[in-house]
C-alpha cells in the first residue's frame, strides 16, 4: 500500500451548518484521535480524500501535514449520505511507524465452482493484526472447481506474512451448496412454460 500525503485545515466551527459550509467548500469534516491525544478537528480536501480511497481502500494509511505538524493515520471510519452518495465524515485512527493495528480486509470470491454448485459467502471481511503501513487491501479466496458440500473456514485463508487471523479461525467464510429445492423447481416451471410456448 503507497503512503499518501495530504494537506488538511484545521476547523474550529462545528454544527450541521458548520459541516455544510465545509462541505460547500470541497472540504470533507473529520476528526483525528488515538494514542491518548485530545481528538483534533480538520477538513480534508474531497477530491483527493476520494481518490485516495479508491486507489488504496477503506483501510488507506495517510500522513496528515496539519499547519506543519505530521501525524500518520488510519482511515477508521467513512460516512457515505445513503442517497446523495458524498462523503458526510471521516474518523482517522494515529498509527505509528511498525505499530501494528487491528483492521478489517475485504475479502473478494474468485473462480467458479464445480457444476451446479451455488456459492454462498458468510463474510464480506476478516478481521487481522498488522503492521500498519503494511494492511492488505483485500483477501483472494478462489473457490475455482469445488464441488457441492465445499467450505472455506477463515483459518484456511491465506494471509500475508506478518498478518495474524483475529478473526475466530473456525468462522465459514464461503460455502459450495446445493441449490435449493425451490430454485430448481422454479427452474423446471420455466423450462416447462418454454417448452410450452414452443409447442404452440
């Protein structure tokens, strides 16, 4: 994962209208804490925050350069308006350099299983301890050719060195089922209808 530097304004208006004002300037509201630190208030820059998300994941390290002071952060928390789709909030974690964290890696489902399998995914993320400059920005787990009855616990999940599962190991992070017996009727009516409608 790059490290990201950004340059960030302190605040010292707060409210609803003060979070609007900073808004309408391209500037997104967020707050610093950890370490035991008073929590500090600032606006990062939208446009930059954004991309540095989606180039790095919800899990992007930054170093803040706050009025000349640089502290290195974890993206903790990210508030999302549920319609307008814009960033509302960010909560950043201090991490220091070789600290290593508590965070949760999406995990991502590759391949296909063996026929007629169903794939059913328990979990979106594994919880791990790592390094912070060193967080993984997903997990692969490739179910490519596994057949009815397959599972993938978490413990079976191949993790980066360095990174230790906090995650129960024992936890089902994806399954190879048989479809449903309602499925494969509603699959058996449609065909008949077809070949209804064919006869005719």
């Amino acid at each position: 994962m790059s490290e990201v530097r950004l340059s960030v304004e302190p605040r010292t208006e707060f409210g609803k209208g003060a979070a609007r004002r900073t808004r309408r300037a391209g500037k997104i509201p967020a707050v610093l804490y950890g370490h035991g630190a008073d929590p500090r208030h600032f606006a990062l820059p939208a446009i930059e925050f954004a991309r540095v998300v989606r180039e790095n994941g919800s899990n992007a390290v930054i170093t803040l350069d706050l009025e000349g002071s640089v502290e290195l952060a974890l993206t903790k928390t990210i508030v999302v308006h549920p319609l307008k789709n814009y960033i509302e909030h960010v909560d950043l974690l201090v991490v220091k350099r070789g600290e290593k964290i508590v965070v949760d890696v999406p995990v991502v489902v590759t391949g296909n299983p063996g026929p007629g399998g169903l794939v059913n995914q328990d979990v979106d993320t594994l919880q791990v301890e790592v390094e912070a400059l060193h967080i993984p920005e997903q997990f692969e787990v490739s179910i490519e050719g596994l057949e009815i009855g397959s599972q993938v616990l978490a413990g079976q999940v191949e993790l980066p060195q360095g990174a230790t599962l906090v995650t129960d190991p024992e936890a089902l992070v994806v399954a190879v089922n048989e479809p449903q017996r309602e499925e494969a009727d509603e699959a058996e009516a449609d065909e008949g209808e077809e070949s209804a409608e064919a006869a005719e």
